[in-house]
C-alpha cells in the first residue's frame, strides 16, 4: 500500500500562486507515476499535470505555462506550483501514484481544497 497526504490548499485571488506539496510513504519502491488531479462542483476528476520517475512531465492545457509539477524521488514528494491562478482553477485537488510490479496499482490522497476568488 501506498499513502499520499496533501498540503498547500487554500483561498487565493484570481493571479495569485499557490505551492501544493504531496508526500508518499508505505510501499514506495516501484511508484513510476505521480501526479495532480482535480474536480470542480458538478465535473468529474480531470488530469493536471503528471511526472514519471524519469522525469517527464504532461500538463493538461488548461494549465500549460502556468503550473509546474516536480518530483524529488529521494524524498518521495511531487510539488504543484500554480501561478497565474484562475476561478476555473478552484476545485479539490488530489495526489496520485501509479506503482507497477506485476499489475498497476493506482493511489489516490484525500484531496485539498483550492479556492480562486477575488
């Protein structure tokens, strides 16, 4: 098993920043993917932006240029910095993992809350 814990959610005005910081423990040997998810009120569960333990990275387009994912795979940490933030940035954001050893195994944290609003 793997558990992820957020931090760094909160209220921010519209071109404000916020850091979003996920932290993961447990079986951690073997994680190839982390990454951000989030859902607004009434949407599904939409893809941020990912990181590999390579180090590639995917960001959804409503994001690109604006947010930036990274990993420390030492620390088994993935930070989201949003910068440039928006209303339709407001949702609750979740960490991911993926962790493959025969099968793919997906992990999600509990989600922390980002607010864009003046």
């Amino acid at each position: 098993q793997v558990q992820l814990v957020e931090s760094g959610g909160g209220l921010v005005q519209p071109g404000g920043s916020l850091r979003l910081s996920c932290a993961a423990s447990g079986r951690v040997f073997s994680i190839n993917v982390m990454g951000w998810y989030r859902q607004a009120p009434g949407k599904q569960r939409e893809l941020v932006a990912t990181i590999t333990s390579g180090g590639s990275t995917n960001y959804a387009d409503s994001v690109k240029g604006r947010f930036t994912i990274s990993g420390d795979s030492a620390k088994n940490t993935v930070d989201l910095q949003m910068n440039s933030l928006k209303p339709e940035d407001t949702g609750v954001y979740f960490c991911n993992a993926v962790r493959i050893v025969i099968n793919a195994e997906y992990y999600w944290g509990r989600g922390t809350q980002v607010t864009v609003s003046s």
